[in-house]
C-alpha cells in the first residue's frame, strides 16, 4: 500500500424527506446564495422545497449554471456573490452544479484573479465560502469530496481545481429527488461513478486489499443496479444504493493509498471540449479503448476485475482480458450509452486536432505510470472509432 | 437502506515513519499530555519517537492506562490534566489508551461528576479537550470513531460512551509499528475487528448493497489476512491492510444506513467484567453461539454471507448455514483463539450470575430487532461452553 493522508469532513444527511433539515444545517443568520442549474429544480418543487427550509434567512438565488459549468458564467455568481454579501452557498442540483458551487466558494474571497485559482489547480485556495449541498443528481461525487472541474469557454479547456477548503460542510442526499430524472442522465451518472471506480481501480496491484475490495463491491453494485434504475425509476432501494456508491466512488477513500489512472478523464475532457459531448458519455468510448490500449500494463487487475467482479476466469489470459474488456463496453451500451465515437457525429478526421489538444493541455504523460505518451493518447482515440 | 447520517472528520494519516509529522499535527503553542498504557511503547521506542516529534511542545506523561481502562485510573489522569492546563491529549497506543484518552478528554471541561458521562452515553457531552492518536495495535476502530468504552471497577461494569466531539482531530497509523506486537495481540486485534463487521452486517437485509459489499470485503480481508500476519509477522502489505482494515470495521461507514445487532458485545463485556477474559476473546466465544441460536432471524444474512464471503454455495439451507457457523468458529480458532469458555477456566455454574448481570445492566432486549431476551441471552451463553 502507498502511503496516504485521507481526511473528509463532508456531513452526509442520507434519506427521504430530508431537505427539510436544512433549516438544522446551515447556519440561523446566515445569508444564502442557492446555486442551481437549468431549471428541472423548479419545475420539480425541489428549490420551493429549499427555499421553505431555509424560512426566514435572507435568500438570494443564482441558477443557469450549465452541465459543464464555465468560468465565464461562474464569475457572475461570484459577484453577485461579493455584491450582496452572502456568507454561504447551498448548491441544488447534480455535479456541475457543485463544482460551480466550490469555484465560486474559492473565488470570492480570492484576492487576485479567480482564474489563477485553475491555473493553479486549487493550491492557492486559502479560504472559501462555506457551503453545502442538495444532490439530485447522482454521478460525479462532488457532494463529498473537494475536486471540481471548470470549462473556460474562449479556450475550449477544461480545468481542474482541489482543495481541502472546498469540501462541502454538509450534502443532503435524498434518493427520492431522483425518481423524475430522465434515463439519459442516470445512466450517465452510473457510467460516470463507475469509470470514477475504475480510474482508481484498474492501474496495477499495490497491495492494497481493502480499497480493492471496496472498489470491486462499488463496481458490482452499479453494474447490478444500473439497469434496474432504467427499468424502475421509482425503486427507492435501486436508487439509494446507487446514490450512495456514486458518492462513494470518488470521496477519496477507495483512492486513498493505490496508484490512480485518470488518463480515460483527460482524453474525454478533450471530446467535452471539443465536441460537447456529455462527460459519461465520453468516458464511456475511451475506457475500453484505453483498457485494450494498456492490457500489458493492466495485465494484473484486469484479470483481478474480470474474475472478481465479472466472474469471467475460464479461458487463456488473453481470451480473460479481452471477454472482460468487452464485458465493460457491454455494460456501457446496455446502459444506452454509444461506446464509439461515430456515434456522436465524431469521426477519425478528428484525430489530428484532439490530439493537438491534449498537448496543448499538456497531456503528455498520463496514467498510472506517468507513461501513457501522445502516441499512445492517439492509439487510444483511434481505437475509439 | 435506512436513512443515516455519516461525519466523520478524523485525518488519518497513514504509512511508515510517520510519527515525526506529529510537528505538523500537533498545535505549536499546545500543551499536551501524552496518554499510554503498559510500558511497551517505552520499551519499542514509540514513545521516544513522539517526544522528539513533539519538539519544543510541553508535554506531560500519564503511563498505565489497562487493557480495560478504568474510571477509577482515568480520573487521575483528568486530575492531572487539569491541574497541568493541558489543552492537547495525545494517546499513544491501542484501542484501550485511546478509549481511554476520549473520556480523558470528555471528562476535563465537563462541569458535573464525570461519571454522569457514562451513565448518559456521551448525551451530555458539550465540548472535550482535542486530541490525536499514533496507533499501535489494530483492532478496535477507536482511532476514526467517536465511541469509547471504559469499565468501573468497583462495580464491575463495562459502560460505552460517545459524541461527536471525541473523534481524533488525527490519528497516525504506521504499519511497521505493529511488527513486534505478540501474536496473541494480533489474533486479538484481528477477532475483535471481525466482529465489529459482523455486529453491522449479519442481521436481516436492509438493500444497503454498498454497506454489504464493504462489510464482506472487510471479512475477506481479515480471513484472509490474519492467518498471514500470525506467520509473517514484519509482512509490511499485510499488517498494513490489516491495519486499514481494522479501523474501516468501525468508522461508522459500513453500519450507516443498516441494522446493527450489538448483542455479542454486551454479552462478552460481561465475560470481561466478571472473568477478565480479553474482549476479542469474549467475542469470538459469544459470536458462534449467538448466530446459532438467531439463525431463523439471520437466514437470509448468513447464507449471503456464507456464499460471498466463505464460498458456501452447496448442501440445503440448514447445511449452508451449518457449515457458515462452524468455518466461522474454525477461523478465530485457526487464529489461535479459544471459541469455548471452559478453555478460559468458567463453567456452567456462572450462568446464573453472568445473566444477573446482564439484567443488572439493563440488556433484556438486545439484537438488531431489539427482541434477544434475557432467556435467549441465556441459551446463546449455554452455547459457549
């Protein structure tokens, strides 16, 4: 096992009915901007339901954020923010949402450029706003962990910013707000949670037994669960399990002390960027291809995941690896999400430019070993054709 | 799933060598009072190492906290850190010095009599003295939970107390700190930090798959590994995941959102109390007894946990379940323990006042259904011999 430091302060409030506690959670003369994105909040009574929870606060509102949040629209929830002197954030909604929460968190007492806080990645973060959360959305597991992603639209880029004072105070997490989601979007988060999984999952074996374990009971329980939150939408139990694993993936406990991959993240970023297409979806095309790109170098937990979790361990190794590398996509496509590039209107004339794009974003040294090259980024977007 | 709420803010710090970042963790202007137990963290050096961590700090000592810390002892302690102004505990040791550095820390800014802590379990409980942890012996869970157990002698009682204000602002846990441990302080470790995952996981469903899955992985992890770290005692990969182990058995992750039963822990505190038999070794006499005689009301629990954990998939029911039990008992005798109280010099004649004792306690209602009688305490105690 490596060596680590985990630490989450992030206050999970887990069950039915339970928005109402917020008027418990945040603080009595507190001044609240409430974040959220594209309206589903409102025509689903959720923000009525906030807004009723937080009584007599003074309340301001900032919605609008998009599904890939920008720095551009963010910088105006960060004035208004500074303008009327709110003193906590609540975000309500699903990762972007949340992500844009903890940006504009970082950024009002930011006393330079906000956007040096990207550039930097969050190291310069020496306070933020406190806030928390109310998750509609299951999928990214920002509503327990201190990670977010931005876009900056002028540049086509996707950046990523950390810090430890960016972790929510609190996040409601109610599996009933997500019976009315369309099944796009759960297949989306379960896709999404799951590649967070395999992101720290399938590198190569440090010796970390427990976190490989958690993260193989995480994997098997999305893939059981997903097709059923498609098939019932309404299924409490479904949906709280994958709620919960969602958030689990990407808290920092199953990636606490294991060599982590997020070359899948990087390389779809790029076909966000570039092509708009959702981030699941994304991540969705590039991991089998990546997986089959990498087999040498994952030679060991593929293997691992393919007879842990897939139950696949009869046949040569190489018949193993590949059965099990198509066995993911299987689980993709079953989900109703395209695993090739095609699909989404890309083709390989493409191939030039997102490769030129992961240099400019200094993509050239991924993976778990740092050794994943340009050529070896464009073997994998090739394979994705 | 249940509904819960999950905080937990304990910094875990892990990894060799590690104790020198003490300088880091520790307050600079703080006063501290390092807590320990028996004397072998003098004889290892452990403590000398805190000492030189802590640098320039002033630091005083309370030596001896027992096996089963005492009210009676502990009070001293309170006494000192009081009279010294101490504002930082610092427990050095295993789940005993740390439970006991929890009430330590309750206990000095508490305005009343301290004992009203434990007969109000911790309910009472307004603000405590922070402190931190460097762990030496994997088993309890104390270091990343708010729970502590302490035992007044003169009544020979057992009493748990907890609140969210005596979690560890950190604890250090570094594997090789655990290689000159005795073996029987590993089996110990290893029984009781099995069957902390057994008291949350082996009661009835509750579609908690996540909590399920992370239950068993534990259970695989501390079957598999502790037969290893009894024969391969400075393995550094397994006393790290079994360190890892221990301390994710009871950090309230895996008992969020499930029923809990509990009843083979207040049966063996009993045993302690009264014979002064080790607690793992009480649990792992009671535990066999006990799902003997719940297994109607744990069927369908203990087939899936002979399945996915023991590989337990041949023979009816009753056979499955039968052999679940038995392989069970066989692990914790393979770890060199006990499973039989004849083996730790009690009869049959105390069963009377061991049940006594139980309704003097106020435990005429245990299980995760709260429906264990005193009479079936009764029956699971007649099962151990």
């Amino acid at each position: 096992m490596q060596d680590f430091e985990f630490f989450n302060p992030t206050r999970i409030v887990f069950g039915k009915g339970r928005i109402q506690e917020l008027d418990r959670l945040v603080p009595a003369q507190a001044r609240v901007l409430v974040l959220y994105g594209g309206g589903s909040v409102i025509a689903n009574g959720i923000l009525k339901e906030v807004h009723t929870a937080l009584g007599q606060r003074e309340v301001r509102e900032f919605g609008g954020i998009e599904p890939n949040p920008t720095y551009e629209n963010l910088m105006n929830a960060v004035a208004m923010a500074r303008q009327e002197k709110v003193d906590f954030l609540l975000a309500v909604g699903g990762g972007s949402v949340i992500d844009g929460t903890k940006f504009v968190a970082a950024a009002v007492p930011f006393p330079g450029d906000p956007w040096e806080i990207l550039l930097q990645h969050g190291r310069n973060v020496a306070s933020a706003l406190p806030f928390g959360t109310v998750l509609t959305l299951p999928a990214t597991g920002s509503e327990m962990n201190s990670g977010s992603v931005i876009m900056r639209r002028e540049i086509k880029a996707k950046l990523a910013f950390g810090s430890p004072k960016v972790f929510p105070v609190f996040s409601v997490l109610d599996p009933t707000k997500t019976f009315t989601l369309p099944p796009q979007q759960i297949a989306n988060g379960v896709v999404d949670a799951f590649v967070h999984v395999m992101e720290q999952y399938l590198t190569f074996p440090a010796g970390a037994q427990v976190q490989d374990r958690f993260a193989e009971g995480l994997l098997m329980t999305l893939m059981e669960l997903g097709p059923k939150a498609l098939a019932a939408p309404q299924d409490y139990e479904v949906r709280a399990s994958l709620m919960w694993a969602a958030t689990l993936a990407l808290n920092g406990l199953i990636g606490a002390g294991v060599p982590q991959d997020w070359a899948t993240h990087m390389i779809g970023h790029e076909l966000t960027a570039l092509f708009g297409i959702d981030h699941a979806r994304t991540l969705a095309v590039v991991l089998p291809s990546l997986l089959w790109e990498r087999r040498e170098a994952k030679h060991a937990k593929l293997l691992q995941y393919g007879a842990r979790v897939l139950g696949i361990t009869a046949g040569s190794e190489a018949e193993r690896i590949q059965a099990t590398i198509d066995a993911t996509r299987a689980f993709f496509e079953r989900m109703g999400i395209a695993t090739r590039l095609p699909a989404y209107g890309v083709g390989p004339e493409n191939l030039d430019t997102l490769v030129a794009q992961l240099k400019n974003h200094g993509m050239t040294a991924l993976g778990e070993r740092r050794d994943l090259t340009l050529e070896d980024s464009r073997r994998v977007l090739a394979g994705c054709f």
